[in-house]
C-alpha cells in the first residue's frame, strides 16, 4: 500500500477578490491614518524644528507617492519603488555629506581652540614671576 500524497498547499496568490480588495481598502486606511498623524504631528508646535520637518517631509513624500500610484495605476508600482529607492539613496549620500561637513568644521573649531589655550599658557608662563 502506498501512502497517498500531501494535500497541496493553498496558493496565497489566488486570494478572493473581495479578500484583496478588503485588504487593499485596509491597506489604504492605515496609510492615509499615518499621512494624517505625521501631518498632525509636523503642524505640533510642542515638537522640536528638526522633528516637525521630519514628519512633514515624511507626510508629504506618502502623500505624493499614494497619488502617483493612485494615478498610474499597478502597472507603474515597480518604476515608483525604484524612483522611491533612488530619493532615498540621494537624500542618504547629502546626509552623509553634510555630517562629514560638520564633522570638518568641528575639528577645525577644536584644533584652533587648542592653538589658542597653548598660546594663553605660554603668555601666563612668560608673565610669571616664578621661574623653574
């Protein structure tokens, strides 16, 4: 007697229409729920300047990327992920850029602080009545 095979698996791709359609529906909700938390969240006037931005930018950049998808459709998603993938990209390597910036300024600032405290003790040294 030979056992008789596994049961296929049920393929996640052949869901009901109503099921994706539920999920898509859902899917939007949560998504127009966070747009309108970070929006609220950037016009907070509680919230630090860098914090407010964040949010709006975060807010705006949802927004834009719901209605460029809205408008052109399923077929355009995987264009609009690379797009949105490439922004990142830019935004990282300017982040980087102005860090490294700040990072060159810093250490300019430090070593003129140092010039100028070897500068101030050798004048105290010479002005000092006790000789070594």
């Amino acid at each position: 007697m030979q056992p008789s095979p596994p049961a296929p698996l049920p393929d996640p791709s052949a869901a009901s229409p109503r099921r994706r359609g539920l999920l898509r529906t859902l899917g939007l909700v949560l998504l127009l729920v966070a747009i309108a938390a970070a929006t609220w969240a950037a016009l907070n006037p509680v919230l630090p300047a860098w914090m407010r931005w964040t949010l709006g930018g975060v807010a705006m950049a949802t927004t834009t990327c719901l209605v460029i998808g809205l408008l052109l459709g399923p077929a355009a998603r995987h264009t609009l992920i690379q797009a949105t993938t490439g922004l990142v990209v830019i935004g990282g390597v300017a982040f980087t850029a102005l860090g490294l910036w700040y990072t060159a300024r810093t250490v300019d600032t430090a070593q003129q602080g140092q010039i100028t405290d070897r500068y101030t003790k050798a004048v105290e040294q010479l002005g000092s009545a006790k000789r070594t």
